[in-house]
C-alpha cells in the first residue's frame, strides 16, 4: 500500500510538472514570436535561447516536485539543480556572444 502512495506522488509530481512544462513552453513560445514579427532581434534570441533546453524545465520540475512529495533531499537538490542548469545553459551563451567581434 506504501508503494501504491509513492508512486501515485510521483505521478502527481509528474502531471504538475507537465502543465508547469506546457505553460513555460507555450508563454516562452508565444513570447519569441511575438518579438520575432516585431523585428525585435536581441529579444528574439534571447527569449529563443531559453527554448532550446526546456527539456530540462520538465525534468527538472518532475524531481523537484517528487523530492518535495516524497520529502526526499537528494530528489529535490537534484530538480533544483536541473532548473538552475536550465537558467545557465540559456544565459551563458547569449552574453559570451557580446565577446566575439565580427570578421570584416
């Protein structure tokens, strides 16, 4: 019966993390292609640069939320250090992209 409870918690953990998925997802997206057909270029990349990755929003989330469910640390610092990896993976390479000069 334990059993039956820890798994039906990380299946709730995963239907949450589903729809916090679908709503990053869907907002990042409309988002992106509202600046795109503004001609707003800078923001288009950034905004895009966060979709590239979101993989890791669902992933990330699925942990952190089962860890939370199950009061398991290891799950939570895990789902915590995806999403902090999601943030890093996006950013980082958006403003070393200032550093480069272009080739004349």
């Amino acid at each position: 019966m334990e059993l039956l409870k820890k798994l039906g918690r990380v299946l709730g953990a995963g239907i949450a993390a589903f729809v916090i998925f679908a709503i990053i997802l869907v907002g990042l997206s409309f988002l992106a292609d509202y600046f795109k057909t503004n001609n707003s270029f800078e923001a288009y990349l950034f905004t895009d640069s966060f979709l590239k990755p979101i993989a890791l929003v669902f992933v990330g989330c699925w942990a952190w939320l089962a860890g939370k469910f199950l009061k398991s640390s290891k799950s939570i610092n895990f789902g915590r250090g995806a999403l902090i990896l999601w943030v890093v993976v996006s950013v980082v390479p958006y403003f070393l992209s200032f550093t480069t000069t272009p080739a004349n």
